[in-house]
C-alpha cells in the first residue's frame, strides 16, 4: 500500500502547488501552467494508486486473472457498439462487477476497459480519463450495494453514469483545450454533448434492464466459485 499512498500523496502535492502559483505570482500564467499536462498527470497518478492497491489486497493469482478477464470481456463488448455513437454496453457490465466484486476490483475492470479496447479503437489523452470515468463507476456501484437496492436504483444509478461519465469526459477537453477556463466555458462544454450523454445514459439503462439481473447472477456464481472476499477498505 506504501506505492499507493506515495501516488496519491503526489497527486496533493501537485494539485496544492498548481493551486498556489497563481495566488503566488498573479498575473498571466499561461507560461509556467499548463493545466490540461497538470490534471492528466494527477488522473494518471491516480490511476496508479489504484492499481498499487489492487495489487496489495489480492489474495491469490486467480483473483488477478478473474479481474483481467472481465476486463477483457468488458472491452471486447465495447468494441462493436463503437460505430453507434455513446452506446456503450461495458458500462453495465462494469457496474455489474463492481457491484459484486467490490470497489478495487470494480475500478479495476472499469480501467482494463478502457485500456485495453482502446487498442482497437485509439488510444490517446483521453484514455487516463475514460480509465479513470469508468473505474469510478465500478467503485461506485460496489458502495451502492451496501443500501440492497433494488432494480429500479440500479436502473436509475446506470442513468445517472452515462451524464457522470460524459462530464468527466467534457471536463478533460475542456481544461486541455479551451480559453479561457471559466465557470462559463465549462457550462458550454457540459451542455454541447447533453444529447450523446442522454444517449449513454438511455443504453444503459437499456443494458441493465435487459440483461442486469442476469449478469449479476452469473458474476455472483464466479464469486463463490473463485472463493472471493471483499476487502474492508
């Protein structure tokens, strides 16, 4: 756990020192901060100390191999569905894993996803942000599971991660490319893309409802197959 500890301590460092330079030397600090390089590296940071804490809180090699896998699954179903524009099944499959495997192995089939389908479809600066998008979604549905919600909840979770994804997304590009950085700017790079997001959000909730209750099942038989323990942390 030390390696992800050093990563998230680095990730305040950062995000403090990139706070302050400005209050600091006030003026134009165009030349010193480039804030689209400053939030990849923290996400990608982040990332890490994720990946460190998986590797810490494995229990065996087969629990490895188990996360690859679904990750795996979970890029392949991405892959087919690329032509259809914010159609993005392995958002329910992720929310599904995290929801049984707990929130390490939830983040990490959510990162696999993207890293690994982007293989076939591009990979670029925006890969740390869609790793980091949809690892968040597999974290979060393994918390969800604490309350038992029913159907309906996790419909209306899935709804709720296609806009979280979008933003997430929204946010990367609007810090990295546009001027100034304004609450306003920000506002018009959430709402110019409300129809793909709407339309993420829509297909999962169609995924979840079709084939949720089932994936759950199957996943659920994986872990007490594969003898899985969740990690208090």
């Amino acid at each position: 756990m030390l390696k992800s500890y050093l990563c998230l301590l680095l990730v305040l460092i950062i995000g403090i020192t990139a706070f302050l330079v400005p209050v600091i030397f006030p003026g134009n600090q165009d030349w010193v901060l480039n804030y689209g390089l400053i939030i990849t590296l923290m996400v990608v940071l982040l990332i890490l100390a994720f990946f460190f804490a998986f590797e810490a809180s494995a229990m065996s090699a087969k629990e490895i191999a188990l996360i690859a896998m679904l990750g795996a699954i979970s890029a392949v179903s991405r892959v087919p569905f690329a032509a259809i524009p914010s159609v993005q099944p392995c958002t329910f499959f992720i929310i599904c894993s995290g929801y049984v495997f707990g929130p390490l192995a939830g983040f990490m089939v959510g990162a696999l996803t993207a890293l690994v389908s982007n293989f076939f479809l591009g990979q670029g600066p925006w890969t740390p942000y869609q790793m980091l998008a949809w690892g968040l979604a597999g974290l979060s549905a393994a918390f969800l599971r604490r309350f038992k919600p029913g159907i309906l909840v996790l419909l209306i979770f899935g709804l709720l991660w296609g806009y979280f994804y979008g933003w997430i997304m929204n946010t990367w590009y609007w810090v990295s490319f546009a001027y100034p950085l304004t609450l306003r700017t920000w506002f018009i790079y959430q709402f110019s893309s409300i129809w793909f997001d709407t339309l993420h959000a829509v297909s999962n909730v169609l995924f979840l409802s079709l084939f949720g209750a089932k994936t759950l099942t199957l996943l659920e038989r994986f872990k007490k197959r594969f003898s899985w323990r969740v990690s208090a942390s």
